[in-house]
C-alpha cells in the first residue's frame, strides 16, 4: 500500500480532507489501479493548520475507494493564500503538460509486448490503438495533385499536399517556372520535431512560409545575403 520510503509520514486517512476550492476534476478510477500496482510513492501535500489537501486530493479519493484508513502525508506550513497558489499551480502545470506522441506510442508498443501487457501503466490496449491510428492519419500525406511545371524538362509533375504553397508563391506574382522544390525526407520524430521547429522560427523571423525560413537560416550560416 505505502511505499516502505514514506511509511514515517503515515496518518490516519481522515484526518485530512479534500480541498474546498479544488476544481479539478481527475480520473479516480486510474489513480486506484495505479496504487494497487505500485502502491503510493508520493506523499499527498497538506496544509497544516486546515487539513485541506494541496496536492494529492484524488489519490486521496482513490486510497478512500480502496477502503486504505492511512495515507502518507506532508504537512505544509503555508498560509490559505499560499495554498491556493499550489492548488491551481499544481491543476495548471499538469494541464500544460505535453507528450512527444511519437515516443509515447514507442514505449507503450514494446511494454504491450510484455508478459503484463500495460498492467499499471494507466493506459489500455485501446489507448494505444487510438495513439497509433492518431499518429498514422496525422501524417498521412495530402491525396489532393496539385500540377507543377518543371522549368527545366517543360514537363508537368503532380505533386500531393502543396495547394497552399503554391497558391502563396502566385499571389506573389511568380509564375510556376521560377518555383524548384526541395525534398528532405526524415524518420517520423525527426519530422515531427522540425515541424515544430518550423513553426517557432516563423514567428521568429515574422516569415511567410517554412522556405523563407530555410533561405534566412541559409544565409546566417553562410555569410552570404540572399539573391
């Protein structure tokens, strides 16, 4: 149940109790299986003189579930407003949280490979299905041709997936035989984390597109100013 680490910090399950003015609403359910897996690892924050749970109240409510009398707690000296500052602090950095999907999806692959399965991970062999098809339809290339006209051989090629780029260069008043594409081709993460990239120097550079950002990188790196 408590981890052997935290087992100085024990006290009786009702002698603190959930926060007021908690508005998060968590997954008590989940929180439940995790601690009959791992048991709990994590003391729950108290604010001393309330009793009121600063962190922790829906492990609170799972070891309740659970029908556990004790938990590990820390008390904390804080002062009502200090305690809210926590609270919400807490809800909000959780809520900005993100996850490289790409390496989530990896890590729940080789455990499911396991003789356990996700057995206390949280996840379900649902949730992964659901990431995996996420990921696929995500990067799945745009089946729309758009027609382009080498300059070079005269020929016309179709190309998937570039209504927008194109459409941008022609409202520059550039006509299709002055616009060569370049290719780069990288393992999903990789591309992933340029796309991201990508997006952060755009704003940077206030450019228009990911080629504007290209050619300004281009000459930063060469020294030389741009045609």
């Amino acid at each position: 149940m408590i981890r052997e680490e935290l087992k100085g910090q024990k006290k009786p399950i009702n002698s603190i109790k959930p926060h007021p003015k908690n508005v998060r609403q968590g997954d008590v359910g989940a929180i439940a299986q995790s601690l009959e897996a791992h048991g709990q690892y994590t003391p729950i924050l108290v604010q001393k003189k309330t009793g009121h749970i600063v962190k922790g109240n829906h492990t609170w409510a799972a070891a309740k579930v659970l029908g556990w009398t004790e938990v590990a707690v820390l008390e904390l000296d804080i002062s009502d407003r200090n305690a809210l500052e926590l609270l919400l602090t807490d809800n909000k950095t959780s809520d900005q949280a993100m996850y490289d999907e790409n390496a989530l999806a990896e890590l729940l692959e080789s455990l499911s490979k396991d003789k356990q399965s996700l057995a206390g991970t949280g996840y379900t062999g649902d949730d992964l299905d659901d990431l995996l098809a996420s990921l696929q339809e995500r990067f799945q290339p745009s089946k729309t041709p758009v027609i382009m006209l080498d300059p070079v051989t005269g020929l016309t090629t179709a190309s998937a997936g570039l209504e927008k780029q194109s459409s941008r260069y022609f409202d520059q008043d550039l006509t299709p035989t002055t616009i060569r594409g370049i290719v780069l081709d990288y393992p999903l993460r990789d591309f992933t984390w340029a796309v991201a990239a990508f997006s952060k120097l755009r704003d940077e550079y206030n450019a228009m597109s990911n080629a504007e950002v290209v050619l300004k990188l281009l000459s930063e790196a060469t020294g030389e100013p741009r045609p």
